[in-house]
C-alpha cells in the first residue's frame, strides 16, 4: 500500500499497535491495488457483499474511521 511504501510513521504506529482492523476486499480490487494490499499483512475485510462492514464496530462502542 501507499502508507507501506511511503512508510508513514503514523500507519507504522496505529499497525503496532493493532489499530487497524483491516482492508476493504472489494474497494482493493475495484482500485487495483489488491495485491499491494495483500503484502501488507493486515486482514481483508469482505463480510457485506465484498465489502468491509462496519455495524458490528459502531454496535461495540467503537468510533469508525473510513478513508
């Protein structure tokens, strides 16, 4: 990904530290960067159609943050 080869301090640190719940299946392949993101290590999410679901966050109390 773009933040992997960049090597944005701030992904770096929200990665360590487990921020990241994942990557959006769907939106990876549309934008042809799949297989980029696959490299990352971070799960693919895909559970609303192929793509990342996010109500089972908000119902836990989590605040979503979508780029």
């Amino acid at each position: 990904s773009v933040f992997e080869d960049e090597g944005n301090p701030l992904y770096k640190k929200a990665k360590e530290q487990d921020l990241i719940a994942g990557i959006c299946l769907a939106c990876s392949k549309v934008l042809g960067v799949y297989e980029l993101n696959e490299k990352s290590g971070l799960k693919m999410l895909a559970d609303m159609s192929g793509h990342a679901g996010i109500k089972d966050y908000i119902r836990d109390g989590y605040q979503v943050i979508s780029m």
